[in-house]
C-alpha cells in the first residue's frame, strides 16, 4: 500500500466507492440468498405430524367479556402436550414494553419447541412451576428488553417477564422477531389477549410432533373429552372445529423487494463513479506510463501493476464493507452470531463482487495503457 500513498485522493475515493458497492452488491445478493435459507429454516422447524383446531364460544352463550374468558382459560387449561408432542396456540397480538404490537404464541406444557438458542435457554421445569413469568425473544426484540440485578427483563402487556433465552433460526431471520410464551407461567394480561381470537373462531390450538404419528388422535381425544366434537356433542359454552390450515407464525425482518432494487442502482452508480475516478487516475499518471514505457516496460507489465494497485484497494474496500456489515447486524439486533454456513455465504458474495467489479473497473486501464503510446502520453501529461 505504500506506493499508493502518492494518490491519496484517488485511493481514498476508490475504497470509498469499493467500499459503498460491496455493502450494495451483498445486500442485494444477500436477499435472494436470503430467501433460500428461510425456506430451508422454515422446513426446519415444521414438523412431520400436525393437526389443529380452533375455538370458539357457541351462539347461546352469554356474550359477557367475564362469562367467555372464564369459558376460554377452562378449555386451555385442559390443553397439554407430551414428551413427543409440542401445543402451542397460533400467534396473537401483545404488546411489548413501548416497542407497540407484535405477535406472540403460547406453548403448553409438554415438549418444548425445537428452536436454536443464541443466548440462554429455555424456562426449567422449576422456573415454570413456580410464580414467576419467563419468555423466551427472538433476538430482534433483544432492544425492547432491560437489564436488572444482571439479568434481562421485558414488560409484555404491563407485566414483567424474565427472558431466559434468545432464539434466531439457523440460516435466516424469521425467528428474530418471535416472542415465545409458556402457558404455565403467562400473566392474566396475556391471556385476555386470546379472548378477541376466541370469540372470532379464530383461536387455533395446535398439535406438532416429529416422533408421535397419533398426533392427530391425541387432538381428538383432548376435543372429545370436552365434549365439542363432534357436533351432536357440543357443550353449551364453547364449540371447536377442526381445521387443516397451519397457521402461520414465522416473522422476519428481511427488506421489502423494492429495496433489493434500490441497492443494485446504488452499486450501478458506483461503478459509474469509479469508471470516473479510474479515468482521472490513469490521466494522473500519464507522464509516469510514459516514462515506464520509454524504459522498456511492456503494456502487460503496466497493467500488471495498475492492477495489483487496484486489486489491494479492492481488497481493503471488502474487510471494510464487511465490518460495516458486521457492526449494522449487532447494532440492530444486540446479538451477533456468526455460523460457518454465513462465513461461506458471505465469502462467495464478495468473492463474487471483487470479480465482476475488479473486470469492470479494469476496462479503463486497459484502454488507457494498451491504445496511447509514449509520445502521446508525454504530450497530454
């Protein structure tokens, strides 16, 4: 890099200008990438076995808020799991400290969900037993968490709850924004939530294993034993149905497709200011090509080195970009895991970005060195 310190300006402006289209050319390569991995995230943590239903208050019941809510906690408070079958609700609308409305879901007791933990852990069979409230948050909600007597708390519908873990998804974001409840230990706030659900027929109780096949009769019987299927057997309080639709409870942060496009223009128009930059650079250095050439130095020998110049700001430019990167992630989410999938990600992206920019940029020289020859190099310098 010492060579390069005689072209302060135009070094500096070129690992600004790499610098800028690295971070625009992997975000928008990120998104399409990124895509492909919240499938494979998505596949998972779906499970082999399902089934699910969903509750509602019958029409001769009174529709007192008091009378359903009593009505709904004695239908869930029934609901388990087992060793080999997750139950958790579909999401719901909570909210969070001053962080406004999010969606949120309830496991019952039983198998817990199959989630990868960045940070801490899921709630001890202790800790659900006991009066507290716990939760566990996707890492995006990491900045609506506090810090007290050492340990992160978050106030969901007015109440404080202790967060034992932090969840991201192996490959993606669409478990960043999770905020995963235990019906064990969830507040009286929380609950009051799913009455709006409930009364809507909308409150869906769902049943998931990988090992269990009978997943779907272990339903039936948990709806048998409330007598609300089938329908000659319906209670007077609340009916249930059975339904084949999944919820679907994933979240992401991922950008909007416009953004994708709004970074390819952002690279565009950077390679569009390095062809300048480039072309100001080569005329600055007129006389010293000409020099070179007068002293037997080939073009290919001139390109050669215009080139490995180009090639270490490049270089520099991506270790930049990256740190910049880096630091974007933590600053947004608090957290910040790197797994060897997102090293090779992250390295073919670049690896990518350094050849196709590093062909463009080299066109300017090529036409410089290889089409002016010595006089005329010494006359226009």
């Amino acid at each position: 890099m010492r060579e390069l310190a005689r072209y302060k300006i135009h070094a500096f402006i070129l690992i600004f200008g790499f610098c800028i289209a690295s971070v625009m050319f992997s975000y928008s390569a990120g998104i399409m990438v990124n895509k492909e991995a919240e499938q494979k995230d998505i596949e998972a943590c779906e499970y082999e076995y399902t089934a699910c239903f969903c509750a509602s208050p019958t029409a001769n019941v009174s529709f007192e808020r008091d009378v359903l809510m009593e009505d709904m906690l004695d239908m869930l408070d029934k609901v388990e799991g087992t060793d080999d079958i997750v139950v958790r609700t579909g999401s719901f609308n909570i909210n969070i400290g001053a962080h406004g409305r999010c969606l949120a879901f309830i496991v019952f007791p039983g198998q817990m969900p199959k989630y990868h933990l960045v940070k801490g852990n899921f709630p001890t069979e202790e800790q659900l037993r006991s009066d507290g409230r716990y939760v566990l948050l996707g890492i995006n909600r990491k900045d609506a968490a506090y810090k007290k007597a050492g340990r992160d708390y978050i106030l969901i519908q007015g109440e404080e709850y202790e967060v034992t873990g932090y969840i991201s998804a192996e490959r993606s974001r669409i478990l960043d924004n999770v905020v995963l409840l235990f019906y064990d230990c969830v507040g009286d706030s929380v609950k009051k939530n799913l009455l709006d659900p409930y009364m809507m027929n909308a409150l869906p109780i769902v049943y998931e294993s990988d090992t269990d096949s009978e997943t779907y009769t272990y339903m039936l019987d948990y709806i048998t034993h409330l007598g609300g299927y089938p329908e000659e057997k319906q209670k007077e309080r609340y009916n249930v149905m059975v339904v084949d639709f999944m919820p679907i409870w994933y979240t992401t942060s991922e950008p909007l497709p416009a953004y994708a496009i709004w970074a390819k223009l952002i690279y565009a128009f950077c390679i569009i200011l390095l062809f300048y930059v480039m072309d100001l650079w080569m005329q600055q250095r007129r006389k010293e090509f000409a020099i070179r050439k007068a002293c037997g130095y080939s073009g290919t020998k001139i390109m050669s080195l215009v080139m490995g110049q180009t090639a270490k700001l490049l270089v520099a430019a991506v270790v930049l970009s990256e740190l910049i990167i880096s630091f974007l992630i933590f600053a947004d989410v608090g957290i910040y895991v790197l797994n060897t999938r997102d090293i090779f990600d992250r390295v073919m992206r670049e690896l990518l970005f350094v050849i196709s920019t590093f062909i463009l940029v080299s066109i300017i020289p090529f036409i410089r060195i290889y089409t002016e020859k010595p006089a005329d190099l010494l006359q226009n310098s």
